[in-house]
C-alpha cells in the first residue's frame, strides 16, 4: 500500500501542481508573453531566451521552465515522501542558481520565475506532507 500512496502522490504532484502553477499566474495578473516565436512544452507560442529575431521590448519566458517545475514537484514531494524535507533547500538552491543569468536580463521573467516557483514548491510540499500523513509517518 506505500507504494501506491507515493506513486500516487507523486503524479498529483507533478501533473496538478502545471495546473496550480497557471492558475496562481493568472490570479496574480502576472502577464502573459505576447504568443507567435516559440512553442513551450504546454503548446503555447511564447519568446524564449534566443534574442535573435525577438522584440527586445517584449516579455521573456524561460526556456524548460515547464520541465525543470514538473522535475521540481517530483524532486520537492518525493523528499518528503522519503522523510529528508532538507533535500528540499538543494532543489530550490540548484534551481535558483541555474537560474541567475537568465533572471537578471529580465525582471518580467523573474517575477514569473519567483511568483511560479513559490506556487510549485508549496503545491508539491502540500502533496509531499499529505502523502506521508496518508502513510502514518
């Protein structure tokens, strides 16, 4: 039964948390980048980080961010499934840090970036703790 509950736990938390991450954006009015210059993960055309060919005056979307959250979610949840939630400041520090060139070129993007990941760690620590009470631990 355990390895149900934390597989089970794990898919919510990688596949709901893209959901709750969008619907925080959208509540926090955080803009959408103009579409039409590159296909996201998800399907949406959004820029990218490649500045050739891109408005300089329009929003940027990180490149992966789709990815690197859902990685996020499974890495944060399957730390507290395993009882080691210090796991989780090493995947906020990696994410953070692979991300600093990126965020200093554009305050749009790391409002985004802030706004999304805070969204998603407390979505996956939320899966993380209700899988481990659902275990007895």
């Amino acid at each position: 039964m355990p390895a149900v509950v934390v597989l089970v736990t794990l898919v919510i938390s990688v596949l709901g948390g893209w959901g709750a991450v969008v619907g925080v954006l959208r509540v926090a009015r955080v803009p959408e980048p103009p579409a039409g210059r590159a296909a996201s993960p998800d399907g949406h055309h959004v820029p990218v980080l490649d500045r050739a060919g891109v408005d300089s005056t329009a929003p940027l979307v990180l490149r992966g961010g789709t990815w690197i959250g859902m990685l996020e979610r499974l890495a944060t949840t399957g730390a507290l499934l395993s009882g080691h939630a210090e796991m989780v400041v090493v995947v906020v520090a990696v994410k953070g840090l692979g991300r600093w060139a990126d965020l200093q070129e554009s305050p749009g993007a790391a409002e985004r970036f802030i706004i999304g990941t805070l969204a998603s760690l407390i979505w996956a620590c939320a899966c993380g703790l209700a899988g481990q009470a659902l275990m007895g631990g």
